[in-house]
C-alpha cells in the first residue's frame, strides 16, 4: 500500500445505507425438492439414465398398440428369422430368403413381408411329371430325401416356375461363419450369392423358434418386467415403510422384537426364500405368484432403512411439538416422519426396481418365471439359451433391453442420492 | 472376545435350526402333498420314500426323522435321479462349484479391493473413471447376460475359450468372470467410496500433521479402517455367489451343486430342494459367523462391545 | 527478539467444482519466541485454514496461491513435501478441535503415539514406549503404563485431547499450534486443559498460536491475538490492547455481544445483524461492510489495509484512514503500515 490510494476521493468516506449493504449480501434459496431436482439435472449420467427409463416405459406401454399382431401367433414357416436378412435377388425385384433349416420365402421389397414358397417332390421335378397343384407333404418329402440323385437340392414352386436352390457350398462351410452361399436357379438364371442384406422389416428383432414376432414379444416383455418390479417395489415399499416406521418410533421392546425378526429373516439369502415359495406356490399362474414372491421378502431392506431414519429423525423438536399438541402417534408417523424421510425412500425404490427386474429375469432363467405364453424377458432369455451360437439375436435382445434397463435405473438411482442428499445442499 | 464368538455361533446354530424347520414346513404345505405332483411318482421311488419319510407317521416323527437326517448328513434319495442319494450329488457337485466359486472369491479381493485403493487415491484421474465406468457396468448388467456375451463373442466369434465345460483350464475363465462380475464391481465401489471417506477422516489428519510418511498414512492408517465395510459385505457376496452359481453352472453346463439344483427346481424333485436348500443355508450363516469373527479381530470396538452391524 | 513465525499476505482457495472458496484472503501476522498467539474468528473467517496452511496441510483441491510463510526465517511453501514431513510433528505440532474423531480408532494409544516418536528420533521400541508414558503422565493421565496399551474409544474426551496434546509434545516442537481444541469439551474439562497448556509451556517453552471463538479462552491465555472475519486479519495486537483498546467494529461488536459478569441486569446483548459472507462469491470491499454500522462507499468497493494504531496494534478499518469522519468507537487516526 503506498501513498496513492490515500490520494482518494473524500467523498468516498460517506456512510452508507442498509438497503445498499444488503444487495450485497443476500441470495435467493431453494426449497429442498427444488433444489434437488436442480442437482439432478446437471447430473448427465442421471439423466441419461431418466431418459433410459421413460424410454423404455413407453416402449412397453405404448409400443404393442403399433403392432395388429400379438404376442403369441405363430406362424411355423416363419419361425427363426434374424433380424437381418441376406436376400438373394433371382428375378427382376423378387428377392429370396433361405432359412436355416431351408425354407424359401420371397422378401416383398417395400414392406418387408415374408411368404412362404411352398417345396415340391424332387423326383417329380427331375422326371419333369410335375403337376402344378401336386404338392408334397413334409413326411413324402423326408422319405424322398434318401431316394434322390442331386444331393443337396432343394426345389420348391414358385406360381408356376420351379426354384432349384443347391445348398451343397453351404453345407459344407463352418456353422458359425457361413463362408458360401447359395446358388439359386430360377426361371433359367443362376444367382450365386446375396446381393443384399436388409434388415427385417416385417420383424425387426426377429422370430423365435415358433415364428412368434420377437419385438412385439419383448415389448410385452417390458410390460411383464416393469409391472413386476413396480407392483413388487410399491409392496416392499408399504410393507417396509409402515414396519420400520413403526419400529423405529415405537422404539424400545417393540423395536428390538421387530428388528429380531428382520435379523432371521436375513440371515440366509433372501433368494433361497424367493425360489422355495415359487416351488411351493408354481401351478397357480405364474405373475401374481412372482409379484407375490417378491413383495413378501424384499421389504426387509426398506424397514431397516425407514427405521434408521425415524430412529435420527423422531428426536428433532417440531416431533416433540406435534406430540406436545396430541397429534395422534399415526399422524406423527406418517405425515411428519415419513415425508422427511422421502429422499433415501426414493433411492431405495429406484434402485429395488432394477433388482426386482434381475430377480425376476434370474427366476426365469432357472425355470420359474411366468409361464407361456407370457414372456418376461428373462422366460424369452431363458428359452433362447440354447441356441445361442445359431440364432443369437434372439438372446441377444432380450439380454440387451434388461441391461440397458437395469443401467437407466441404476444411474437414476445413483443421480437420485446424490441429488436428495442434504449435506450437499446449496442455498 | 470368546464371549462375542460364542454369542455368534450359538445364534448361527439356532438359525440353521430355524431354516432347516421352515424348510421342512414350507414342504410339507405344498397342496397336495409333495409327492402327487404334475407326474405321477415311480413306485419304487414312492416304496421307498414312503419307507424313509415314514409319510404315514404323524407329523412330529417325521419332522424328527428329518431333522435327524439333516444332522448325520443323510438326507434319503433323490426323486427325479432314481437310484441316487442326495447326499452324492452333493458331495459330488461340490468341487466344480467349490473351485469356480473360489476362483471367483480370489478374483473379487485380488483385483476389486485394490483397484477400490487405487481409484480412491487417484480420484477424478483417468483412472478412476475407467475403474468407475467398468464397476458401474459391472453392478448393473446381470451376470446370465455377461455369460451368454461372453459365450457368444469370446467363445463362438474369437473362439478364445471353450463354449462350456471345465474340462480344459480355459473354461474356468469365463464362469468365474461371469460369477465374479457384480460381487467385483460391488466390492471396487464400495472400497473406493469407504477410501474416501476414510480419507476425510480427523485421524488422517493427524497422522499427517505428526509428519507421517504418506505411503504409511494410507496403507496402515488408512487401509485398516476402510476395510471395514469390505469385510461386512463379504457375507452377502458369498450369497450372491451362491445364487450366482444356479444361473451360471447352468449357462456353462458346469456339473456343480448350483446345476444340480437348478435341475431339481425343473424336475420338482423336492427331497434335493429340501436338501441343498439347508445345505446353501448352512454354508452362508457358517460364512457370516467367520466374516463376523474376522470383524471382530479388525475393528476393537467391537470386540468389547454388543457391536450390530 | 526475532520472530518465529511470519505470514505474509497469505491467500488459500478451494478450488471445488462448484467454485472457487477462497478461505483466506491475505492474512498478515507475525509470532515471537515465547508468544502465545490467540487467533479468534467466527466459523468460516479463515482461522482453521491458516493453520493448515502453516503446516501444509492443505489438500486438493485447496492450494495456497500466494504469500510466504516462514518459519524460523525458513520459507515453508517453497519445502517439498519430504522436507514438509520432517517439520511437522517435530518442529511444529498441531492439535485438534475433536478428540472424540483426531485418533484412529482401530489402533491402540501406544500405537500411535510411538510410532510418532520412532518417525522423528532414534528411539528403539522400547525407549519411544518409556518416552510416550512419560508424556502421558505430564499431561496427568493417571496410570498411564497401564493404559498406554488402550484403544481411543476406552478414553474419554479429555482423556483423548490429553493424549493428543502428549503425542503432539512428544518431540518437542518449537511452535504448538492448538484449532480449538476445546470447542468439543465440558467447560470444565476446558478449563483443565487450558491450565495444562499453560504449565506445558510453561515447562517446554514452545510457542503456542491458540484458535478459537471464545473470547473468554483468549483473555486466560494469550498474550498476542489476531482476529478474522472473512478471510482476512481485521486486527492484531496485543490481549490489552485488542479486549480494551478495539480499533475494529467488528472486534468491538464481538466484545458487545458477549455476556459478561458484569453487565447490569437489564442491559441487552448486542448481537451483530446480518451473516458471514458467501467464500465462493466474496464481496469486492471489506468482507465485514455489509454488517458494519460504520461502513462507508469506500468500505464496500476495496478492503482496508492494515492501518497502525501503536507500534504491534493494527487494525484493518478505512476509519482509521485520515479522510474519514471521526465516530464513537474510532479514537485514533492511524497511519497505512
């Protein structure tokens, strides 16, 4: 500090006003859910995360209604579709699709729908004694198969021409990288190999091994998923709620007894119990019994959890005051404890429900999930597992839609506990 | 100290007392009765489980006889397996599960505890965002969808190990990443966040202000006491692994006692549910006592004290 | 007499994602051999954070941006981090405010009281154990061979802080610096411990710089004191001159706030409006203006310098300056240090 700040302005020496002093001081503030949601937003993960999960809600809900079909038709010539398509061209735009165990469908263009070619009596096709209406049965055509002298051929009748398709190249390339390719002959031109691949428009995930559309079925899949993990977590949450808010109230010999029991309860993994009572209870339906399942055993978690916060929360003085005025002990509960516990509540319940959805895909996975023609993601998971190397979209998706799921829960949660946590409160 | 342990083991034994006797109830309350069930049962098989349950004999002696069996590690036949015992597929799917779910044990403490450290040391740094990303991944995707990715890309596309079995060396790695997966990452982010928070600690502090060196402050200061929580939650990571284990040994066509149960749900063969079920209890309230114990030898407090976890 | 302690304009910040805390904001003192320096403030005013700074324990994503501080006529920002360790707990020593959480919990007293003597001398085992229950015996723990080998929970609050203050002695520092060490105890227990420091110091002749909020603690034991507000000193001198001769509003308020013996019945406390300023957005003037009743124009657009009242007395106030108007509680026109 040297000699030229003194040379300042006399007037600067002059009083100032309170108003002047407190423009400096004051900020606006927030009330708690307000500032909250504010911490959310500038969480990028969470709201990834909450996108992923609005995302999914509604393809669930709303998706089937775009949809005529539903989740259980079959059509067995259409069965194990991919969801990409290597389509041979073999006339001006008529465009072929062999599926693995050799059924010809003509792929329409622009819509994407699939028909079947029906297949005709090799031998009546090389004598040339074919009658256009004569149309083999599959047990006349297995029976021909040892008889035939072009081995590897296939034909089949298209309106009235014949389709010749040699499969020997394929045959003898390897399973899982299929290096050839058909060779297809129709109305006199021989196609060798794909000159396209589209993805499926008639089914864009697929079919399963009984033709069944995969996308609507993992849509409803959503549905089954999302139904139990909410109905399941909104049973945990009462059940868990009102028992450890009571317990952590109530306090004394009624707490410990309660705590007691919910210290038995976890003392074996609470999957084992999951899975006796679904042995026990399986034939009657499968949803209500999972849902069921679920409800009784979880809450344990959200007890101990809602007593820990009524045990910190009920020694706070506007506690004592409602009790000072007579407030009765369930209104003190439930409209001033439980409230102000809400944050770790939504946390919990936000990260239950992805777990109620992996409980749920792993019970199907072992066999005790919904039963068909329902499906879960974890029954359509379940069901896919053995051909996993042949036709491995039809896990795939399934696998895919529970992880991303799960992921979008799980970064909302995590986003949520941050966001909810009081002692990073600002302003 | 032995007062507190033999606390614990009594209590453990009156648990899988407990288990065992809602297990047996839980059985027996099956509309119908166990053993008229979507197919009709063998009459050999009817012969001799009327023979060994003594189903006539009024509930009391049976729940005897079971209990009793349960003990002397005796638990009569299989339903669906005419001929086999329980008991052997027991003792004879415990080594391919024992040795997955030990490897998966090695791989969650080996690598998840000090990557945790590590992260926790380096937070914000590169590192810790790539350790955090893989463990948030790895708690939410569920472990069948990580075995069939790994089976469909690692297996059938690069062909680096074999689709399923553990017939060769490679097949282990697969079931036990698999197995390992959510209890790893779980374990990663839970060391971390208690590193954390040890690390915002007075006591550090102070070792700090006496001119500790640093290294001393984090692994004895610091170490002891973030891995408290860790050893808490090794209780439910033997669970996890344990139930894991249906799902994966399914997957991977692994002959271990999770397979063997798995297939018994299917089959609704109800002695071996019965019996894996207390076996499965059993191994866990053992596991808990010992992680209690060894809770106990870490953190002085409880030792004289009544500590709840 | 020289000086064992000079901070120069110190400025230390916490760089957090949500902005810059700028915790202290040029801080000027000095400390003599023998001095026990009281450093008073309300929370948040940069008291803790000085210290801290001294023994370089300031952490990312806090940083000291500028100033010196020297030691012994030693520059302390300049030391690696080696060099740091070795100053530390041998030539200067802190305690802390909690007992009940300054001890690491799963180690016995023994434990980490040697393991301190053994970082900084060349004691065997055995001689750093004979040492640490001498220590705790001059710090009047009762049996202390006996329970050295207990856990800090088995200890009570005193107990603990005594234990402290034993480990924080063991290697005879020069310079003890004590943040609020007992803010967190009885007031009895208060009194103990301020007595033992006293005799401490009294036996080892360290210099002590003691931190706290209590205005009572300062008059029983310092001889010098500083007070902060916002970051920066607002005035320095000796305990007469800062408790009978304020130059500062803010000191002056402090003393009007507090309630004394001899105050007549009815007379109110005067409590000083308003609250702290925001670290993060600091205003551009004296952090104090906003509450003061004096503050003027100036006031609100620079912060004062540290005008000198008598030789040792400053007070940061633009009252002081020999533009402003005279007011009550302002005697004196000073001149800029």
């Amino acid at each position: 500090m040297g000699d030229k700040d003194i040379d300042m302005n006399k007037e600067k020496f002059t009083f100032v006003s309170e108003e002047e002093k407190l423009r400096e001081d004051t900020r606006p503030s927030l009330t708690y859910w307000a500032d909250a949601w504010r911490r959310l937003k500038k969480n990028r993960l969470a709201m990834v995360g909450l996108a992923g999960v609005i995302l999914v809600m509604l393809f669930g809900v709303v998706g089937p209604y775009f949809f005529e079909a539903s989740y259980s038709d079959q059509r067995n010539d259409l069965r194990n579709l991919p969801p990409r398509l290597e389509l041979y061209e073999i006339g001006d735009d008529v465009f072929a699709y062999v599926t693995r165990d050799y059924n010809f469908l003509i792929v329409e263009e622009e819509t994407g729908e699939m028909f079947n070619v029906e297949r005709v009596n090799q031998e009546e096709v090389m004598s040339g004694r074919i009658d256009v209406d004569e149309v083999l049965s599959p047990s006349q055509i297995r029976e021909q198969r040892d008889a035939v002298e072009k081995t590897n051929v296939n034909f089949y009748q298209l309106d009235d021409e014949i389709i010749e398709l040699d499969y020997a190249n394929k045959l003898a390339a390897g399973d899982i990288e299929p290096e050839d390719f058909y060779k297809i002959t129709y109305k006199g031109n021989t196609v060798e190999k794909p000159s396209v691949t589209v993805r499926n428009k008639a089914y864009p995930f697929g079919t399963d091994g009984l033709g069944r559309d995969l996308l609507i079925r993992v849509m409803y899949g959503a549905r089954i998923s999302l139904l139990v993990a909410f109905i399941a977590t909104l049973v945990n949450f009462i059940i868990g709620v009102t028992y450890g808010a009571i317990a952590g109230y109530e306090g004394g010999q009624t707490d410990t007894i309660m705590m007691r029991i919910v210290d038995i309860i976890n003392s074996v993994p609470l999957t084992l119990y999951i899975i006796l009572l679904m042995v026990m209870v399986k034939s009657s339906g499968g949803l209500g019994t999972i849902i069921l399942a679920l409800g009784t055993v979880y809450w344990v978690g959200m007890a101990r959890l809602v007593r820990g916060q009524v045990l910190a929360l009920k020694e706070q003085e506007y506690i004592l005051a409602a009790r000072a005025l007579g407030v009765s002990t369930r209104k003190i509960v439930f409209k001033h404890l439980v409230p102000n516990a809400m944050g770790p509540i939504i946390v919990s319940m936000t990260m239950m429900i992805p777990s109620a959805i992996f409980t749920e895909s792993f019970l199907s996975f072992i066999g005790l999930g919904v039963s068909a023609p329902m499906a879960s993601w974890g029954t359509l998971a379940n069901n896919a597992l053995s051909g996993i190397l042949t036709y491995p979209y039809q896990l795939f998706f399934p696998a895919f839609a529970i992880a991303i799921t799960m992921l979008s829960f799980n970064f909302l949660g995590d986003g949520l506990r941050d966001a909810l946590d009081p002692r990073l409160r600002k302003g | 100290m032995g007062k507190y342990i033999l606390k614990r083991l009594v209590v453990s034994v009156i648990t899988i007392f407990l288990i065992a006797t809602i297990t047996f109830f839980m059985m027996r309350a099956i509309p119908g009765g166990p053993f008229t069930r979507e197919r009709p049962v063998p009459p050999e098989i009817l012969r001799q489980l009327e023979a060994k349950y003594n189903l006539d004999a009024p509930l009391s002696e049976q729940y005897v006889d079971y209990m009793i069996g349960l003990f002397t590690f005796n638990m009569g036949p299989s339903f669906s397996k005419i001929g086999v015992e329980v008991n052997e597929l027991i003792l004879g799917g415990i080594p391919a599960s024992a040795t997955v779910g030990s490897f998966a044990v090695i791989l969650i403490i080996g690598i998840g505890i000090p990557f945790g450290i590590i992260s926790a040391l380096k937070q914000n740094k590169p590192i810790d965002y790539a350790v955090m990303f893989l463990a948030t991944l790895g708690v939410t995707v569920p472990s069948f969808v990580v075995a069939t990715f790994i089976i469909f890309f690692f297996a059938g596309r690069l062909g680096w190990l074999p689709t399923f079995g553990i017939k060769q060396p490679l097949g282990y790695v697969g079931p036990t990443i698999a197995l390992a997966g959510y209890s790893l990452s779980f374990v990663t982010r839970l060391t971390r966040s208690s590193m954390l928070e040890v690390l915002r600690q007075d006591y550090i502090r102070t070792a700090r202000a006496n001119g500790i060196p640093e290294w001393v402050v984090i692994a004895k200061h610091a170490v002891k006491n973030a891995l408290i929580p860790v050893v808490t939650y090794i209780g439910p990571m033997v669970a996890g692994i344990l139930t894991g284990s249906f799902v994966i040994e399914k997957i991977f066509l692994i002959p271990g006692i999770g397979a063997y149960f798995v297939e018994s749900i299917t089959n609704r063969d109800y002695t071996t549910i019965m019996a894996i079920t207390a076996f499965y209890a059993a191994f866990y309230i053992l596991m808990v006592l010992i992680v209690d114990v060894a809770y106990a030898f870490i953190d002085p407090r409880i030792r004289f004290e009544r500590g709840s976890r | 007499m020289k000086n064992i302690l000079e901070v120069k304009d110190l400025r230390t910040s916490f760089f957090t994602h949500l902005g810059e805390v700028q915790a202290v904001r040029g801080s000027t003192f000095s400390m003599q051999e023998g001095d026990i320096l009281g450093i008073v403030g309300e929370s948040g005013s940069g008291k803790s954070v000085t210290a801290l700074s001294v023994m370089g324990l300031i952490d990312e994503p806090g940083k000291i941006i500028d100033g010196t501080i020297k030691f012994n006529g030693r520059e302390l920002t300049s030391l690696s981090d080696k060099d740091m360790r070795d100053v530390r707990g041998k030539e200067i020593a802190m305690i802390f405010q909690d007992p009940m959480t300054s001890l690491n919990p799963v180690y016995s007293i023994k434990n980490q009281m040697v393991e301190v003597i053994r970082r900084h001398t060349d004691m065997s085992p055995k001689q750093a154990k004979a040492h640490a229950v001498e220590m705790l015996e001059k710090v009047g723990i009762p049996q202390a061979e006996e329970r050295i080998g207990s856990f800090p929970f088995e200890f009570s609050g005193g107990m603990r802080q005594r234990a402290m203050i034993a480990t924080a002695l063991s290697c005879n520092p020069k310079l003890l610096i004590a943040d609020e060490p007992t803010t967190a105890l009885d007031v009895t227990i208060q009194a103990q411990i301020v007595d033992l420091v006293k005799g401490l110091r009294d036996e080892f002749g360290m210099g002590i710089i003691w931190i706290t909020h209590d205005l009572g603690v300062i008059a029983e034991i310092c001889t010098k004191v500083i007070v902060m507000y916002g970051g920066m000193v607002m005035e320095t001198g000796t305990v007469n001159e800062i408790f009978h001769e304020s130059q500062h509003p803010y000191t002056i308020g402090l003393h009007n706030s507090i309630p004394r013996l001899d105050l007549k019945q009815k007379e109110r406390l005067i409590p000083i409006k308003g609250s702290p300023p925001d670290l993060m957005n600091p205003p551009e003037g004296c952090p104090f203006s906003t509450r003061c009743k004096y503050a003027m124009r100036v006031c609100l657009e620079k912060p004062a310098p540290l005008f000198e009242v008598s030789e040792g007395h400053r007070s940061s106030c633009w009252l002081l300056d020999e533009n402003a108007p005279k007011v009550d509680d302002i005697k004196a026109k000073a001149k800029v240090r």
